[in-house]
RNA sequence: GCGCCCGUAGCUCAGCGGAUAGAGCGCUUGCCUCCGGAGCAAGAGGCCGCAGGUUCGAGUCCUGCCGGGCGUACCA
C-alpha cells in the first residue's frame, strides 16, 4: 500500500489513495455485470465509470477506516477524506522521537549511511591568464553544493578542480604581455592576477580587431537600412576622395547585399581604414535624425539601435588607424609564441610560470571565499603529454584516423551506428598541438587509474554535453570499461538581463567586482539594522550574508534553467533569498540563548517530550514536518544532482519556523509546553544549519 | 537537418502521477508595550504554450505541433 504524507496543515500522518484505485475496478465490474456499458463507446463507458468513482472511493475509505481504527494500532486517528485513508499519528510521541534524534546526531542529522562507491567531482574550471567571471561563480556554487550533497548522502567523495593552465589563451596573454606591456604589472602581488585577465582581454581586442571590424558592417548591411540606402551617396563621396578601386566596389557590393565581407578579397591594405570616419558619420547622422521604425514586409527587425550602433563604431575607431594594419602581423606572432611553448623554450616557459602563479594565487583566495576546499588539482599542462600518447596508441589501434590532416575519433562510425548520434571528434590539431579533448581523454582515465574512484562527474555547463558523452564513448572503444561512470551534470549558462555574456562585448561580470558589490551593501544593511555589532562582528557577518546570498541566487535555480544575473537583485537580501533562512538561524539562536539552554540539557527531556495538549499546534506540527524531511531531502538531491531541492528545503524550513515563531510564544510558556518548544527550536536550529552548511552556505548566530 | 533543454501569475521561479497549482519581486491594505520588522497577515493577479494520448486521476508521463535557447570536425 502506498503511502503519502496528508497535504494539509494541523495533521501529522500517512494516507493512501488506495481506495481511489479500488473503486474505479469495483464500479467498473459492477457496471459490467449489470450491463449498464453495452452498447457505450470507449469514452462514454469511461465517464459513466469516472461519475460513480468518487462517492464510492470514499465508502471504500469509510469501511478501511473503520477497519483500521478497530484494530487499535497505536495511531491517533483514522479518517475518510475524500477518498483517502488518514492515519495520523500520536504526533507528541513522534515528535519526541524526531527532536531528540536530531539533537543526539547533531551537525550529522540529515547524512546518510555510508556506501561504498567513490565519487570524484571536478568542478570549478577556471583559466589561468583570464579573469574569473560570473559564470565561474555558478559552476562552483553547484560544484561545492553537490559534492557537500553526495558526502552526506554517505558517499566518499573527493573534490578536483582543473585548471586551464595551458592553451591559446595563454600564448595570447603572453604575447600581449611580452610585445606591449612587459614590466607593467602591479607592484602589488594580490593585483597581478587580476590584472593579467585585463591584458588576455586586450589581446583579444588586438587579434579579433578586423574580424570585430567586419562584423559590424555586416550587421550594418543586415539591418540598418537607413544605411544600406545611403550606401550610394557613400560611393560618390569616396570617389571624390579618390580611393575608387575594385575594393570599394566589392566593399559597397557586398553590403548592399548583406553579404559577409571577406577579408582576404580586399586586394588594398587601407581601404576599411578610408572608409570607417564615412561609417561613423553616418551612423552619427542616423542617431540625430532618427525616423521612427518602420516595418518592412521580409526585412527582419533590427536587434539594434542606432545608439548602440554608433557605440559599437565609436568603441573601434579609436584603434582603426594603428591596429588594423598590424593584426595579420600579430597573429603571426602569436603562432610563433606558441612555438616556443610547444619546444619548451626556457625563458617562455619561466615567464608562463610565473604569470600562471598570479592567477593561481587569485583563484585559491576566490575558492577560499566560496568555501570550496579541493583534494586534487588538475592541470591542463599535466595532462598534454599523456593525452598525445593516448591519441597515437589510438591512431595505431586504428580506433582514431586521420581526416582532413588530423586525428579524429568517427564515432557512429565505430559503433555502427546509421543514424548521426556523437558524430566525429577531433582529438589532436592538425600542427600537433593539443586540444581539449586530448588532454580530456588523458585526464578521464588518470582519475579511475591514480585516484581509484568508481564514478567521475563533470560539473560543466550544458553546452558542452555532446562533447562529454563523445569523450566517455571513446574511451570506452579504446576498451576502458569505467569510463561509462564517467557522467556529466550540465547545468544551464548565466546570462544577463541584456543578454549573453561574450568576452567580444566586454560585457563579463567580473567576480571580485560582484563580491566587493555586494560586501558593500551587506554592510550598509547591517549599519543599519544591527549597529551595535562590533566592527570585527559586523565585517564577518557582511562577508556571511552577502557570500551567502551570491551562492542563494545561483543555487535557487534549476539547473536545467538559465540564471538571468541581475546585479541589483543579488544585492536584495529580502524575500526568497539567503537572508531570509540565515536569519531564522540567527533568532533561533537567540531564543535558545534568552533561555540560557544548552542542546546537551535540552536533550535531557527530549524524550518525555509534551507539547501540553492533546495534539501540538498546526504551526508546531508543520515545522515539525519540515525538520523531519532532511534527511529524505538529502537523498533525493544526491540522487538527482539538484542542490536546488535542498535550497527549497532550508527556505521551506525557514517560512515554517517564522509560523510558528509567530503563532507560539516559547520563553512565556508555561512547562511542559516551553520545554517541548525550545526542543523544537534547538532541532530546528540544527536542521537549518546543516542544510545551508550542504549548500555551502555559513548560518550565523548574529546578524 | 539532427540532438539536448526551456515554456506555470505583470516579472523571476517552485511544484516526488494524487486532495484546493504555490513562493519571491512589484502593486494595494494592515501589524513592533509582546522570544530581533532582513519579519508577519490580508488582497488583487492563472486557457500550467497548443492539440491529442496513457491513467481511476496529468502542470507532472508519451506523441505531434508552435515559440525560445544551446550544441552539431582542428574554441574551451
């Protein structure tokens, strides 16, 4: 018989909807043999049947019921209820139970029974060189959160990080860092790291300067058609400047057309740099003089505005003149700076070492800040070597080929498979330099292999899920059987209220620039709400509060779902937020303080617990019902990899201790009522606690 | 084209096949002589994208469609 928790407030039991069942089997034979179905389609014999259900689904219910009450089992009371059988239990005798086994366990109410099987988590994947940025946040957060789950679900569980350590954004940094800014940096160590992202984000700039270029007169030829018909009056006034050619016809051709323009078609070096003051005087004359939009049957809307056109041009023109002859050059010698990394060339890979130890130092104080504490470190500098040999024993066993110049893995193909399902992997770059997935397929087997763990998950965003099962497949073609326990969780990407984050577009929310944000206003709050803290309380509670709503907001999310990151609302401590449930910790404890109870002497009469009438409150028994679901929460989340199912919980748990906080006067109460009453405060204490401690999430006492 | 994900209140999101679909934000109105107002109470606000199907019972499972996002051979 299966069974549910009643759903209303003011009982505490177990139904069954077994009688539901029943009775649609019952009436349906009783109909049959009566004959009342002959002739009834399908749907009509089905709603004559549906019709008789309810009214004899609650008999059946009344005849269970009274069955069940005779038999004096111990349970409080037995009811019919709209069909449902409800057995409510003798809610002091099971409340004594649940508080006094919450007190007794303590910090390890809710952690499940040990198993067996090691679980490796890697998360938090940042690149050294770059800055660490909002998605970062989001992937530790549900990185630290799952792994705290599954170690209180009962598993062994070891964190691993890895590190981007090595790779073309590396080289691009350096090269950046070598040709325009050597002996720049600053002098403040703790800066450094910071810093080097900024140059990463330049030498992006520099190397994508012409594609950017191009872009937007693609994007102005797609859309802007102010332009597109000004494009003519372009033409008279470039060959009054003399620069007529092939170029400029191809050029004004193409965008007539909404054509992409291809670089290496433009025969003259300076041509794009003649004609980009003609683009913005333009693009100014059509931000003064805007005509109201006008709909145009088959033109698709503009995903642009004249201002932000203009912004975009204005935002690239001040580098035109020096920059666009010069990319070609650079990126030359950006294949020459990862020459020198491929023959280990000393003095380059000193200068990586070094710079690498920037970043380093910024992401163990940022992993520090979020509480994420790893047991491994991985490196993608570590794993090239081996991911090589992997892919030339691959090419040997010819499991891997060589296509279009370089190694790749065809997997349907291996598996014979007709219909398109992992496709093709590339696993070596045609020059010899290593991929991802190179040092992917290296560092997979490594985990099984070195740290003898049964299951590996990747804790990576979504977009990316192809890419796992192709790396999982082919391991397990190249005859290494564990790598079917190696899983992916892929959560959703963060996004801002304008729209995707790009590095392109410079619209990155940098973490230190959201901490120090929301530091900010957790201490203006606390000033104001709690003033006679002292200075030291104050600062950790600011850091535990606003830490903390940073890790709400991304763990209060699905993570099938997109996080739209909203810098004013992360800095809003009201509502569905961490706050909220910290806050219930913290008047918890102080009641328990007020009544100068210690959990130890609370759990002394734990056991004769009385909450002084029959049946406690409804408020009593709902936030006895609350702290009673940890430990089922826990399994569910770890089962399910939704540390969102825990946040619900403790924010669950926080509403009902505030219902009953203000339904029931504790300290005031007369005995046993008041003892009873603490008791529940200590559990709830507890349980708020360990639920926002599995998320992460620090539970002050004051705040 | 194929694959994965999303679509629930004005907005952001919960919702373990079950009883009356819930929170927060925003809006309206109340509540500190009482364990801390980062709170509480009340009100307004819903073709749960559409159409079929499975089931005694569907927001939840299945199929199709519509809308949006992402992925799909040398980015990571």
């Amino acid at each position: 018989m299966e069974l549910r928790a009643i759903p209303f407030a003011g009982t505490w039991g177990a139904a069954s909807s077994v009688c539901r069942a029943l009775a649609s089997e019952v009436v349906l034979r009783e109909l049959e043999a009566t004959g009342a179905l002959e002739g009834l389609s399908k749907k009509e014999s089905k709603k004559k049947v549906n019709e008789a259900v309810p009214t004899r689904a609650q008999d059946l219910a009344e005849q269970v019921a009274v069955r069940i009450a005779a038999g004096q089992n111990g349970f409080a009371r037995v009811e019919a209820v709209s069909g449902y059988v409800n057995i409510s239990f003798d809610a002091n005798a099971v409340a004594a139970r649940l508080v006094g086994e919450v007190l007794r366990q303590g910090v390890a109410y809710g952690r499940g029974g040990p198993r067996g099987e090691v679980v490796m988590v890697e998360h938090s994947q940042p690149n050294t060189h770059k800055a660490f940025h909002v998605g970062h946040l989001r992937n530790t957060c549900l990185g630290v959160a799952t792994s705290r789950i599954l170690a209180a679900a009962g598993y062994p569980v070891k964190d691993a990080t890895y590190i981007g350590d090595i790779g073309m954004h590396v080289i691009k940094c350096l090269w950046c860092y070598e040709r325009f800014h050597r002996g720049e940096e600053p002098a403040d160590p703790a800066a450094r790291g910071r810093w080097l992202g900024e140059i990463y984000a330049e030498s992006d700039a520099r190397l994508n300067f012409r594609k950017d270029v191009l872009d937007l007169l693609h994007l102005l030829a797609r859309e802007d058609q102010v332009f597109v018909a000004a494009i003519d009056r372009l033409l008279k006034y470039l060959w009054r400047m003399n620069t007529e050619g092939e170029d400029i016809a191809y050029l004004l051709g193409r965008m007539t057309h909404a054509q992409e323009i291809k670089e290496d078609l433009l025969r003259e070096e300076d041509v794009i740099p003649k004609f980009w003051p003609i683009v913005g005087a333009q693009l100014r004359d059509e931000v003064e003089n805007q005509k109201p939009y006008v709909p145009v049957e088959g033109v698709p809307e503009p995903t642009t505005t004249p201002e932000e056109r203009l912004a975009r041009w204005e935002a690239l023109a001040p580098q035109m003149d020096e920059w666009w002859p010069q990319v070609p050059a650079w990126r030359e010698e950006v294949k020459e700076t990862f020459q020198r990394w491929e023959r280990q060339d000393e003095e380059f890979v000193a200068l990586w070492q070094e710079t690498r130890g920037w970043s380093l130092a910024d992401f163990e104080r940022i992993f520090a800040e979020l509480g994420a504490r790893f047991d491994v470190w991985f490196f993608e500098s570590q794993v090239e070597e081996p991911g090589r040999r992997m892919v030339q024993e691959m090419l040997e066993q010819g499991l891997a080929e060589i296509s279009d110049g370089l190694p790749v893995v065809k997997i349907d193909a291996k598996l014979g498979l007709e219909t398109e399902t992992y496709r093709t992997l590339p696993i070596l770059r045609s020059d010899g330099t290593t991929l991802y997935s190179t040092k992917d397929l290296a560092l997979t087997k490594l985990k099984f292999e070195e740290y003898g763990v049964d299951r590996a998950l990747w804790v990576v965003d979504v977009r990316q899920s192809l890419y796992f099962q192709q790396i999982a497949k082919i391991l397990e073609l190249a005859g290494f059987d564990q790598a079917a326990q190696a899983q992916h969780i892929g959560y959703e990407m963060v996004r801002l209220p304008e729209g995707v984050i790009s590095s392109r577009k410079g619209n990155v929310p940098i973490y230190d620039d959201i901490r120090d944000a929301v530091l900010v206003r957790a201490r203006e709050i606390i000033e104001e709400k709690n003033p006679d803290l002292s200075s030291e309380a104050k600062e950790q509670v600011a850091r535990q509060v606003g830490i903390g709503s940073l890790k709400y907001a991304m763990l209060a999310r699905d993570i099938t779902k997109v996080v739209v990151f909203d810098l004013e609302e992360a800095l809003s401590f009201d509502g569905h937020a961490a706050p909220y449930v910290q806050y219930a910790h913290a008047r918890a404890c102080r009641i328990l303080e007020h009544a100068g109870a210690t959990e130890e002497h609370l759990l002394g009469f734990a056991d004769g617990l009385d909450f002084g009438s029959e049946q406690p409150e409804a408020t009593e028994l709902g936030l006895l019902q609350a702290v009673a679901a940890l430990p089922e929460e826990v399994q569910r989340s770890a089962a399910e990899y939704r540390p969102l199912l825990l946040t619900n919980y403790v924010y669950e748990l926080a509403k009902r201790f505030n219902d009953f906080y203000h339904a029931c006067p504790v300290l005031q109460s007369p005995e046993p009522t008041r003892s009873a009453r603490l008791a529940l405060v200590a559990a709830t204490r507890q349980a708020l606690a360990n639920g926002l401690d599995l998320l992460g999430i620090e539970a002050p006492a004051v705040m």
